[in-house]
C-alpha cells in the first residue's frame, strides 16, 4: 500500500504543471518571433508562387483547364 501511494504521489508530481520544465519555454514566444516566421513563410511562398506563375504560362498545355464550363450542358455540371 506505501509503495502504491509513492507512486501516486509521484504520478501527481510529473502532471504539475509547476515541475515541468517545458512549460516555461513555451510561454516564452515573444511576437518578435512569431512576426519574423511570419515573414520567412510570405517569403517562401512568395518565393513559390512566383515559380509556378512563369511555369505555368510556360507549360500552358499542363496547365491549362481541359474543358471550360460553357461548354457543358446545365444538366452535366456539377
């Protein structure tokens, strides 16, 4: 029965939130952080939207659509 209570009591201990190392950490991100990922990613996708407009006027065939909807009757659009 002590040895059970032991391992409850520190069970219980690991679950607090005041022991747990990680916890701090992550209550640190400052906006400065957040603002300069924000940053890096517009420019990566800047960055990747940029390459798929020049190859997408260069592979017209690739990227064009196959059927256009006025061609399709009302009954077979979905």
């Amino acid at each position: 029965m002590d040895k059970a209570y032991a391992l409850l009591i520190k069970r219980q201990n690991i679950a607090d939130e005041n022991n747990d190392p990680n916890v701090g950490k992550a209550r640190g991100v400052s906006t400065e952080a957040f603002v300069s990922t924000l940053i890096v990613n517009l420019v990566v996708f800047a960055v990747l939207f940029l390459i798929f407009a020049v190859l997408r006027r260069s592979n017209r065939r690739i990227y064009a659509p196959r059927t256009y909807v006025s061609a399709y009757p009302l009954a077979r659009r979905t």
